[in-house]
C-alpha cells in the first residue's frame, strides 16, 4: 500500500512523492493493473504501485529493451 493518510509514497524506494491532493501537479508514474482470466496465478487481483521519477530511472535501466521515448507535444 503505498497510499495512506493522504500521502503517496513510492513502492521502490518508499519515499515520499506527494500529497495525494497535489498527484495532479507531481509527475510520478501509478499503475494499476486488473488481472484478468488470461494471467498465470493471479485471476481477479487488482495490483496498483507508484513510482517516483528516479526509481523510474532505474527500473527503466534494467529493461534489456528500452522504453519508448517521444516528445510529447501536449504538455499539460
Ligand atoms: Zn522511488
């Protein structure tokens, strides 16, 4: 659980991101992900993590593939 007392923290490296109110102003990456019918052992489990930017960095070092970088015209 790395969202309590309206706080959201990061799941890697456990420090703190945000004031849940202010997530819409922090860049940090939320996933959540529904497993569903087709996954191995985890049928029906909800799983949702944060990420701060540089725990980003560095789980994004370990892929053998890179992620796809565009620039993003729309910035909000
Ligand atoms: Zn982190």
């Amino acid at each position: 659980m790395s969202r309590k007392e309206g706080m959201i923290y990061c799941n890697r490296c456990g420090r703190v991101i945000c004031a849940e109110e202010r997530q819409d102003m922090t860049s940090f990456l939320a996933v959540r992900k529904n497993w569903g019918y087709f996954s191995n052992q985890k049928d029906g489990m909800c799983y949702s993590a944060d990420l701060c930017e540089n725990c980003c960095d560095a789980l994004a070092g370990e892929f053998v593939i890179a992620p796809t970088v565009e620039e993003n015209t729309e910035l909000v």
